[in-house]
C-alpha cells in the first residue's frame, strides 16, 4: 500500500521524481493516450450514449479508475511516485506552492495564455499539446479568468457537498438538484450564488486553458485536482457510513436514463468495471 500526499507537503525530492515520471510518460506516448481516453469518455447529458466519466453517478469510480491506471503508469517508471492532491480550499492563490518553478509552473502570460514557467512550458522543449482543439501545441492557463473573474471554491461550499446525504438522485445526470456526486462535480449552484459552478467544475475554470476542455489532462494539475475530489468522495464516505452508491440496480427501460447512467454492477467502459469495485480503496492507497 502507497501514501498520496498533500502537495504542499512534498519534499523537493519527491517534486521533482513526481515531474520526471510525468515527463518520461509523455516522452513515451503513453500521457497523450490518457488525455485521449479522458475526451473520449467525456459525454455530456445532450449527446447519446453511456455518460461514464461525467454528468453521471460514475463521476466518482470512474475517475478512481483512471487515477489508479494513471499512478501505475507514473510508479512503473518510479515505483516511489504517487499522484499528490492539491486541496483547493486552502491553496487557494496564483502563488500557491503547487504553482512553483520547480513543480507544475504558474499562470499563462496576457494575450495568448501561454505558461512560460516550470518543466511543463513549451520553451522548456518536452510539453508539446497534441490533444486538444488547438494547433499551437503549448500549455495554457488564465488563473481566476480575469476577464469574468472566477474563484476557487470555498471550505463552506465544499462543506456544502459533503452534508448531502445521499449518493445521487434521479435523473442521474447534470441536473440532479440533490445528491453528493452532482454538488461536487458542480453542475448546481448554491447559496443563492450567481456563479453557475461549484466544486470540481469551478475549480477546471479557475485554472483555465487546458483545464476548460474535455482534454484537461493536457495540465497535468489536472490529476492532483482530482486526487483531492477522490478524497472528498472518502471523506463524504466516512461521514454517511450508511450511504452507498445509487443507483443500486440498473435503471428500468421506460427510465429516460436507462443505458447512459451507469448503476452500481453495471460495468464502467472501458474497462468492464463496475462501481461496486471501486467503491473503496483500502488496501491500496491511504491518504496523508
């Protein structure tokens, strides 16, 4: 068993095998084909097909899953490495530590978003975007939006989350006004706010750049982003001992999302998993 750390925690040692197993992943091919995987599974309510990665109960596993295929990749070429989270709620400033030269680099620059700093800017010659939209093939971030200016969510919204005290709730998808999984992911707003995202949703736009597409795991903050949202999931756990996964069963015919929202024992493309098998990770990552 492995520890994921805080990674504001982290040694400069443990930056620095954590940016070079990145970095060799992405020299290997094998990074893009994440990034890939990611777009491919981003299906939202108004397209067709199976909503695994997003919109859906199987937000939570399925991103479990590809953090897990993702940390066993990083861990073949450094089995020391593990993905760090970044808690976003006290961290929550452009000079933050996860910001710094040595680690993931700092804001894009005015005009083109460009980021200019840290392994994984153009200049430094091993971060080329090949997924994606855009054909300039650099790294892109616009930090709080300042055009429409955007904040990092707070303690108390995501206190907001964690006091749900069911796991999703009909329809299943990006409208569900109750439920866990659709207060984190961020599809709702709250407390009256005018801003039209919380939690995980406001922190991709927060970042921006890469972070905004389907594609954002071009940033590679993307996976500690999503270390801490899995860890929110286990702490939510911790705190509704009797809550479970839902839906439980698989949705009846007549149910609109019969065949797109994934139920407990259903398997999760691609990988012929259900979430039943991910619904806890003892045994083979702890948290620090």
């Amino acid at each position: 068993m492995y520890t994921r750390k805080n990674q504001r925690n982290l040694s400069r040692a443990e930056k620095s095998s954590f940016v070079h197993a990145v970095l060799e992943l992405k020299r290997r091919g094998a990074y893009d084909e994440f990034v890939g995987l990611h777009a491919q599974y981003y299906v939202s309510d108004a397209q067709d097909g199976v909503r695994a990665g997003h919109m859906a109960p199987s937000f939570l596993p399925w991103h479990r899953r590809l953090l897990l295929e993702f940390e066993s990749a990083l861990r073949e070429v450094d089995p020391k490495v593990t993905v760090p989270y970044w808690d976003w709620t006290v961290d929550n400033s452009p000079t933050a530590s996860l910001w710094a030269e040595d680690f993931l680099g700092g804001n894009g620059r005015s005009g083109d978003q460009q980021v200019m700093t840290g392994p994984f800017a153009y200049a430094a010659g091993n971060w080329r975007i090949r997924r994606g939209v855009r054909d300039d093939g650099f790294l892109t971030r616009n930090f709080g939006r300042p055009a429409a200016p955007v904040t990092l969510p707070s303690k108390a919204e995501l206190a907001g989350a964690l006091n749900e005290k069911v796991y999703d709730a009909a329809p299943w998808d990006s409208t569900a006004a109750s439920g866990f999984r659709n207060r984190l992911e961020g599809w709702t707003t709250g407390g009256g706010g005018t801003e039209p995202w919380l939690n995980h949703n406001r922190v991709h736009r927060w970042v921006g750049g890469e972070m905004l597409g389907a594609a954002s795991p071009n940033d590679p903050v993307f996976w500690l982003h999503h270390a801490f949202i899995d860890l929110v999931w286990d702490r939510w756990q911790k705190q509704h001992p009797k809550a479970t996964y839902l839906p439980l069963k698989r949705l009846p015919p007549d149910d609109p999302q019969s065949g797109r929202a994934i139920s407990q024992e259903e398997p999760m493309p691609p990988w012929d998993v259900a979430p039943s098998a991910l619904l806890r990770h003892q045994g083979v990552y702890t948290y620090a």
